[in-house]
C-alpha cells in the first residue's frame, strides 16, 4: 500500500467513503450476455469491508457515471442507502451528499480510479485510489491499494481507514472469538 504524509491524519477523521463502482467495486469490465444483460463482478471481500464500515459508525455512499440495475442491487444488499447513479460530472451529486448529510469535505474520504473521479478526490479530506486507476487519479491519492478494482482494493483502503482511527485490533478480535459450545448437560440421557 503506498501511503502519503498526510494520509493517517487525513484518515482519522472520517465518516463517509464514497465508492466509485467500475474499476474500483468491480473490476471495470462491462460483461454483456448473448441478450444484452449485463454483469458486473463485485468482490465478496469488499463487501465485508463495507459492512465491517457500517459498524463502526462509517457510512457509505455510492456515486457512479453508469446506471444499472446491478449497482442498485449490490447496494441494496450492503445497506448502502446513498447512491447515485448515471453522474457523468459528480459534483452535483457530491454536493447534494454533503448537504443531505451535513458532513464536512475534510470528514469524507473517496475511492476512485479514473479522470472522472478527480473532481470529488480533489475536495474529499482522504482521496484514495485502486492500484490500477490511471496516473492523474494516483498522484492525487494519500492512500492507493496494492489491490485493482474488484479485486479487493476496497476492503484494503477501509481496513487503512480502520487502523487509522485505532478500531482494527477490536475488529479482528471479533472474529478470533471461538463459537461457544453449547454445554452437553442433560443431553443422551
């Protein structure tokens, strides 16, 4: 993960990460089936990292130049409420999201990978990138993934965001928690 001086400053005082969906949920393919539906891959290690988010009290928004129906879907499922779609020029909804939430730019990071995320990284407090976003989107980054779009790089920036604001050790010790045995008394007999 390459990481900039002013990243984990930057990092600890964030609320909402605004996702960018192709090229950084999925993989930026645009799969095309022989009727003309589409498919778009989504990363299930992502996903967790999303509601892993949404635990510890940050928010998630989705801001996308397509439309599709898969977008709504996946979001529906991760309990991301703020999403806008078929926002060639972002801003509009970047701001319509500020004003609906109140939130501060220095309080809401944004993970992007192309030219048409670089307005909103550059008013975001914690702009992040994919490690395979085009180079204008990387040298306007504090924080870029060793991951590629869809391929994990999601979940790596938020665990970042994670340690950042100290919540990681807790995270990862709520999963080392064995299941409990139930107690065998009274059973068999």
């Amino acid at each position: 993960m390459e990481i900039h001086s002013n990243a984990l400053k930057a990092a600890k005082k964030i609320k909402m990460v605004i996702l960018d969906v192709d090229g950084v949920l999925t993989d930026g393919g645009i799969y095309i089936g022989e009727t003309g539906e589409l498919y778009k891959p989504f990363n299930c290690r992502d996903g967790l990292g999303i509601t892993l988010a949404h635990k510890q009290g940050i928010k998630t928004a989705i801001i996308t130049g397509r439309c599709s129906k898969q977008v709504a879907f996946r979001a529906q499922e991760l309990n991301i409420s703020e999403v806008f779609q078929g926002n060639t020029d972002k801003r509009e909804a970047y701001n319509e999201l500020k004003q609906h939430t109140g939130l501060r730019d220095e309080e809401i990071a944004y993970i992007g990978d192309d030219l048409i995320d670089l307005p909103i990284m550059l008013q975001v407090g914690l702009p992040m990138a994919v490690a395979d976003a085009v180079p204008a989107v990387r040298m306007h980054s504090l924080v870029i993934s060793d991951y590629p779009g869809g391929k994990g790089a999601v979940r790596d920036l938020l665990e970042f965001i994670f340690k950042a604001k100290g919540n990681w050790e807790n995270i990862l010790a709520s999963f080392l928690v064995p299941v409990q045995q139930e107690e065998n008394a009274g059973l068999g007999q």
